[in-house]
C-alpha cells in the first residue's frame, strides 16, 4: 500500500486541489498535514488578522476532511523535520504539496524538496496559487516586465482554464497512532479579543468563499460603475479566499467566463475588468519573483534616498484614524473592525500616507500586512510601491491623491464616511467630507464641535501636497 503525504499551506480547500488530486492519483492512503512554521516566512511571518483567518480556514478544512474520512494532522515546525518524522512514521514514499512564490518560501521548499529526494522519496510539486507561473512570461528580450501592460497581453493569451476538478468524495484517514496537535495549541487567536467585527464580516474556509465566488454574476453587471463607490456592495471580496488558497484564481477565472456567456449589459465589460484585476495579482507575483528585494526595498533605485519624513505622531494618527481627514480616518476604522479596506480607500490612505504625510511606504505595507485579512506580500509590495511611485508600473511621485475630491467623488452623499464616523452624521451631506470647511453657523445648528467631536486635520493638505512635490524635485536634483 502507497501512502502519500499532502502537505497543506496557502491551499486550504479540497476541490481544484492539484496536490491532493496527485496524492490520490497515485497513492491508497493520503495523510493531510498542515506544519505551523512562521518562522519559515523570514521578516514576513503572517500578522494577527491573518491569524485569525488561519485558524478558522484550518478548522473549516478539519471539518471538510472528516466529512469525507479524513484527518487532518497538525504540527508546528520545522517543516523538513515534521515532514521526515512523518515519513519515518508511516513510511510515507510520496509527498504532494501545491508551490508557494514568496522568496523565504521557494528557498526553504527547494531545500526540502531536494533533501527529500535525495532520501529517496518522491516529491511531487503542483501548480495551484496561480494561473501562470511567475517566471514563464518574459519580455521579448527575455527580461522580466516591470509594466503591467504588455505582462497582462502575454499572460492573458496563455490561460485556458476548464472545468475545476470537484471535492473528492471519500478520504481514508490516517492510522490513529499519528500525533496531532489540537488547533488551539497553535495560539493564533488573539488575547484580548478584537476580533467581533471580523467574526460579523467573514466566514473563512470553502464554503464562505464557494458563497462569494456563486456571487460573482450577480455583482458583475454593475461592477464597472460601481466598485470604486465604497458605500456600495459591489465588489467580490474574494482576496482573503484567494490568498488562503480556499478557492483558486482558476476557478474565478472560470466563473468569469461563464458569466460572460448571460449577455446583460455592463456585465462583458465588468468581466474585463475583474480579469484585469486577478492578473494583476499574477503581475504582483512575477515582480516579486523577479525582484526578492522589493518588500524591504524600493525597485526603482531613485527612491533609494527620498527623504522620508520620520514622525511618530504622524503614524500614529493615520494608524489610529485620527488624522482628521474623513476619508482616511474612516477607511482605516474598517481595517480595524473587520480586517479589510474597499480597493479604492485604500489608495487614498495609501497616497495620503507617502505624499501627505511623506512617511516612508514600508510603514503603512507593515501595518497593512499585520491587520489586513488578505496581506499577501506580493500584492501587499506591489501596491504601496504603486502608490509610492516607486515600484513596476508605478503611479507618477507627483500623482498626488488629494483625499477630499476623492472622499466626493466616490462617497458623494458621505454614506460610507459616517458608517465609519458616525459623528459626522449630523452634518449635511456636503461638509462631511471636510468638515473644517463647513461655516460656524452649520456646525452650531447641526450640533457638531470641530476638535471634540471630531479632530481637525492634522495637517494643511495644499501645503503638504507642495512640500512633497518639492522634496520629490530635490531627490531628483531638478530646480523646478
């Protein structure tokens, strides 16, 4: 009898499962092992809410395993030597694991591919993170693409997605005498329990993200006009999922296409753009394979010496939403209470942080790594760099978000601003966005104190937009 070892990670999910499918195929008894191992991320270990989403993706997944026969094992690190105790164990002859891409990863798995192996045991490695792999698309110069154009060209002609393979539908489970661990010895829940709002807001695991892919077409029509509106219900949601591996990019890719075949109008052209937006995270991770430096370091080297402002007080503002300015203050309230900021606010924090306020970009990428749900380093580095202007396809330094024109354009009627600041609520629509500017006799009438219920903003937003353009000119050593 052959027994495979599945060696789960980011892939928490059963259906289009490319390890665990190769385990069946060619072992009798498959043992599901999940190894907790943070270390072996380097500088990046997963912060506290993507904690919380671990712990509760890996008891979905327990759940899942033991519906169909299965167990899932349980043991905290180092991966090489839990997985060679195992194999010592069960005599396990094969190990199946899906390939992870961020570089501390790809190191520690070429090396405990290459141990193994050289023990005699069949490692076998699959494809299911992406829809391409980061180093099979280059340039015709054979160099990696630092613009997300002509990547997105190439890539997009190389996927052709069918049908994702279905859950498995029995699982023997593994001999009795293997130890596991119970998931509550990991520790990954917090103390002090923060946690409410993210409990409300998710359900971790497969089925929560099978219910929010199964709500793809009905966002689609609307999805062009609407996902940049905050207040309004009208993105997917689906990055934690897609991060924890709960459902694959192969199956939203092919959702899209049988979306495309209902012809509504609006849904063609948001089916274009959540194309866009999944093979930006694959853009996300062939700049990081290519670059292993750039979650520590700028890609374009100008910005090497940019003189970044160091304020505590300025960080602790943006941090702790006290900044002053509503659009801001109030997307980083949602990060808090429910691990997530809507796509659009989060360049607006993003750009307020580095342009504004010119704190450095790895100090927003480190708190948004340590309490966003979906941190993915790749995505986490490609989009502050973005925002910075320092990084592959980057906005222009001198794009300055201004966050007042943003929080009207998007939020005009100020419906997401007082959802997350409610003291704003009693002023009218139109001076919510700053509420600085709205004449004495409004605040009195409507009852609202400018520095008690509301801070006024930290800092001048003209002032600091021309200071940063003028710090962005002398690092360039222009005049003008």
């Amino acid at each position: 009898m052959t027994t495979a070892i599945v060696w789960f990670r980011r892939d928490l999910r059963l259906a289009d499962n490319a390890a665990l499918a190769q385990a069946l195929a060619v072992a009798d008894c498959v043992l599901p092992i999940y190894i907790h191992a943070p270390e072996e991320d380097g500088d990046w270990a997963p912060g506290a809410a993507s904690n919380w989403w671990l712990h509760h993706s890996l008891a979905a997944l327990s759940e899942s395993l033991a519906r169909r026969g299965g167990r899932l094992l349980i043991r905290r690190g180092p991966s090489l030597a839990t997985l060679r105790e195992l194999i010592r164990a069960t005599g396990a002859a094969v190990v199946c694991f899906n390939r992870l891409y961020d570089p501390a990863r790809r190191a520690s798995d070429r090396l405990i591919e290459q141990t193994l192996t050289g023990e005699g045991v069949d490692v076998q490695t699959t494809s299911g993170h992406l829809l391409v792999e980061p180093w099979s698309i280059t340039s015709q110069s054979g160099s990696p693409y630092r613009i997300y154009t002509p990547f997105f060209r190439q890539a997009r002609t190389r996927i052709t997605v069918s049908a994702p393979s279905p859950v498995p539908r029995k699982l023997a489970p593994p001999p009795t005498r293997i130890e596991t661990l119970a998931l509550d010895e990991l520790d990954l829940l917090p103390r002090i329990r923060w946690d409410t709002g993210l409990a409300k807001t998710w359900q971790p695991g497969e089925r929560g993200a099978n219910k929010r892919l199964r709500a793809l077409a009905e966002k689609l029509a609307a999805y062009s006009k609407e996902r940049d509106m905050p207040a309004r219900d009208s993105t997917l949601r689906i990055s934690p999922h897609l991060h924890f591996g709960e459902i694959t990019p192969r199956q939203a890719w092919y959702a899209i296409q049988q979306s495309r075949a209902a012809v509504r109008p609006g849904l063609i052209r948001g089916a274009e753009i959540l194309e866009r937006e999944l093979l930006w995270r694959e853009f996300a991770h062939h700049v990081l394979h290519h670059f292993p430096h750039t979650p520590n370091a700028p890609l374009d080297e100008r910005f090497n010496n940019f003189p970044w402002r160091r304020s505590k007080t300025l960080l602790s503002a943006w941090q702790r939403a006290e900044t002053g300015i509503p659009i801001v203050d109030a997307g980083m309230r949602e990060l808090w209470a429910t691990g997530f900021m809507h796509n659009r606010v989060r360049m607006i924090t993003a750009s307020f942080l580095t342009k504004h306020m010119r704190l450095d970009w790895r100090s927003g990428a480190r708190w948004f790594w340590d309490t966003l749900v979906d941190a993915d380093l790749a995505n986490n580095t490609l989009n502050w760099q973005w925002v910075a202007g320092c990084g592959a396809d980057a906005a222009p330094y001198f794009r300055i978000f201004n966050p007042v024109l943003q929080s009207r354009k998007f939020d005009p009627h100020g419906d997401y601003l007082v959802t997350w600041l409610p003291a704003l609520n009693c002023l009218p629509p139109k001076y919510r966005h700053a509420p600085w500017e709205a004449p004495p006799a409004v605040r009195e009438t409507a009852g609202f104190q400018l520095g008690k219920d509301y801070p006024p903003p930290i800092l001048d937003l003209a002032a600091e937009r021309n200071a940063a353009l003028a710090a962005f000119r002398r690092s360039r050593g222009l005049s003008k």
